[in-house]
C-alpha cells in the first residue's frame, strides 16, 4: 500500500458519518452511566 493509497483510506474513514443509531446508543450509554454514578454517589453519602 502506497502513502497516497493509506492517506486516502484514513481520510475516507475519518469522514465517514456515525450511524444516527450508533450515536444516540452512545448518548443513552454515557447517560445510564452518569446515571448510576449520580445514585452511587447519594447512597454512600446517605450510609
């Protein structure tokens, strides 16, 4: 594989838009976790 050929490939990947339902499964992910932080943090300070 030429250094064109590679640079090519990166910026194709680079710019490949995320699947809507990939990012909005991230969101719901990022959130459940902060989520349980948030409790885990009360329960220890209510014990």
């Amino acid at each position: 594989m030429t250094g064109n050929t590679r640079r090519a490939r990166a910026i194709a990947i680079a710019e490949a838009k995320p699947n809507a339902r990939m990012v909005a499964l991230r969101y719901l992910m990022l959130a459940a976790g902060a989520t349980a932080a948030s409790l885990a943090l009360l329960l220890s300070h209510l014990i």
